[in-house]
C-alpha cells in the first residue's frame, strides 16, 4: 500500500484562500473598512507563506 505524503495545512491553506477570493466575498457589502483591510492583510500572509 502506497504511503499518502501531505503537506502539513496545505489544503486547508488552499480552501481559506478560495474562501477568501469568492465572489461572495468581494461583494459583501457588510465589511467594514477594517474588515476589508484584514482580509487584504490574511491574503497577503497566505500568498507570502
């Protein structure tokens, strides 16, 4: 039986940032500006991780 090698966040990493950059999420109209900036700053970190 082959041993399943995983990167340890790597798919939960990749759900947030889908999660992040959907279109439900842009359009949102109940953020803030410091919500937006936060959401801005978290998908920044995942890009530069």
């Amino acid at each position: 039986m082959p041993e399943r090698i995983h990167r340890k966040g790597s798919s939960n990493e990749a759900y947030i940032i889908k999660r992040l950059k959907a279109k439900e999420m842009r359009n949102f109209s109940g953020f803030t500006e410091d919500d937006e900036e936060f959401i801005k700053s978290l998908l920044r970190a995942f890009e530069m991780a």
